[in-house]
C-alpha cells in the first residue's frame, strides 16, 4: 500500500513538471484585448497593452507610424491579434520569452535573443 501511494506521488509531480512549459505557453496567450483597445494611436495601444499586461514591446519607433489601431471581431490568440493589427504595414510581431514582443519588418524571427538584450546591456 505504501509503495503505491510513493508511486502515485512520484506520478503526479512528474506530470505537475512535464505540463508546466505547456501551462507557461498557454499563459502567454490567454489574453483578450476588449474594445477599449480600438480606435487608438499604435504608441498609446502599447503602453496601455504593457501597462496591463505582462508584456513589453521592442520595434523601431521610426519604422512604424503611429497608426490607428482598430482590433477585429475575432481572433484566436494575442499573436494574432497582433499580427493582423501590423499586417497593412507590412510587419509583424513574435511573442518572445518573458512577454517580450519583437516587432519586425515583415521579417522571420526565429532566433533566441539573449536575455541580456532586453536588458539594455551589450
């Protein structure tokens, strides 16, 4: 009896362990932006996103106008969202490690930053 309550311990910790990157991943996109989010200025959708949201954008701030961001009826993910957002300006969006949001120039993204360029550092 002893030997099966160890065994059924050691099972549910190793599954608690093995779905954690999996609960993280799906963390990232659970988010909903409600209406309040549309008909603003791209600058102020950011701060307001980061603001209330675990999250922090990196772009060129010269590269990107400061367009108005209208948000569609349906979307799937905040990656999505996103994506669909930038797509008449020809760029798009990669949620990173940590929430960090990289927005490109219509570019693949497919590398690993290091944490230290979040950081400011070199």
């Amino acid at each position: 009896m002893r030997s099966r309550l160890k065994l059924i311990k050691s099972t549910l910790i190793l599954s608690v362990f093995l779905s954690f990157p999996y609960v993280l991943n799906a963390q990232k996109e659970e988010f909903r932006l409600d209406e309040s989010y549309s008909n603003i200025k791209w600058n102020d959708f950011v701060n307001k996103v980061e603001t209330n949201y675990p999250v922090r954008f990196f772009y060129d701030q010269d590269s990107l106008s400061n367009f108005q961001v209208l948000i569609p009826e349906r979307t799937t993910s905040f990656s999505e969202l996103l994506n669909t957002i930038l797509k008449p300006y020809h760029f798009k969006a990669f949620i990173g490690n940590n929430g960090n949001i990289i927005v490109t120039n219509n570019t693949a993204f497919l590398s690993n930053i290091p944490e230290s360029f979040y950081l400011g550092e070199s």
